[in-house]
C-alpha cells in the first residue's frame, strides 16, 4: 500500500469544540498540563466554502502542546460546524496535496463540509468522518510558516516544561 493509497499518516492535532478560547485554554492547561496556550482571535481568510457554497468560517482558536500532538481549542463564531462540548472537533493531519487527500477523503464517504484559504495563503479543509470517527478530518499541506507554528508552540511546551526542544 502506498502513501497515496493512505494518504493521511499520522495526526499532528487534536481540536475541541469551545464556547470561549481563553477560558478553555487556561481549564485545559490546569487539568491536562497543555499548553502554554497561544490564542489567534477571529483567524483572517480570504475564501471559505461551506457545504460547498461560498460562505463564512469566523473562528478564534488557542494552540497548545499536549505531549508530542498539538491541541487547538476552537471558537466559532458563525454558524458552528461541532456544537462546543459535543467532544472532538476534528483531527487535523498534514498531507502531501491536500487536493489528493480531499479526493480519497470523499471517496471514502468524508465529503467535504468546509474548504477555506487564509489571508497568508495557508488552505485547509474539514472533512465531514463523524459518522465513522465521532469528528472532523482537517486537511493542510505543511508549508513553512505553519511548520513554524508547529515548532514554536512544542517549543515553547517544552521549556515551560524544561524539556529538550523539538
């Protein structure tokens, strides 16, 4: 089987569905040790597609380190995708063309429910799994800031923690 074959690998985040991005962050961070939690309020995009139309995704998320996976905390402040408290948003993984994995994620009966662009030019999607997994499937391909990212915040886990660093 190839990569192609499968092409998601392994997840690089979990996501829970919020009401309030800097009141879960600091619950999250006091009973589960995430974090330290860096929160981007009402993320810019410059395109989104929801069900397919042209629409609007406004949401906040607060991004923390929970051993070797990220966890997000999501606020969203349009019509929400996952009710807050509903358990996990989404598993994000990064792929090698997110068009590819879009396609093999529709294939296998995850079609998408939002497609969108930030105003950086990062492009991820939400694949629709709830009625297999019990969540959404978030798709981005890695480019260098998001990778950045990634780095900055496990980095910044492992010296809250005195932890070498990623």
């Amino acid at each position: 089987m190839t990569a192609t074959d499968r092409p998601l690998g392994a997840p690089v985040q979990i996501a829970y569905p919020v009401d309030d991005v800097h009141a879960a962050a600091a619950h999250r961070s006091e009973t589960t040790g995430a974090g330290p939690f860096f929160v981007i309020e009402h993320i810019e995009l410059a395109e989104a597609r929801v069900h397919g139309s042209s629409g609007e995704f406004d949401h906040s998320s607060a991004y923390g380190q929970w051993g070797h996976v990220m966890v997000e905390l999501v606020q969203e402040h349009t019509s929400p995708l996952v009710a807050p408290g509903s358990g996990v948003h989404h598993l994000a993984f990064m792929v090698e063309s997110l068009p590819d994995a879009m396609s093999w994620c529709t294939h296998h009966d995850w079609p998408e429910l939002l497609w969108a662009r930030t105003t950086g030019g990062q492009e991820f999607a939400f694949m629709d799994a709830r009625h297999e997994l019990g969540h959404l499937v978030e798709l981005y391909e890695p480019s260098e800031l998001l990778l950045r990212f990634y780095r900055m915040v496990a980095d910044a886990a492992a010296r809250e923690l005195e932890l070498p660093p990623a």
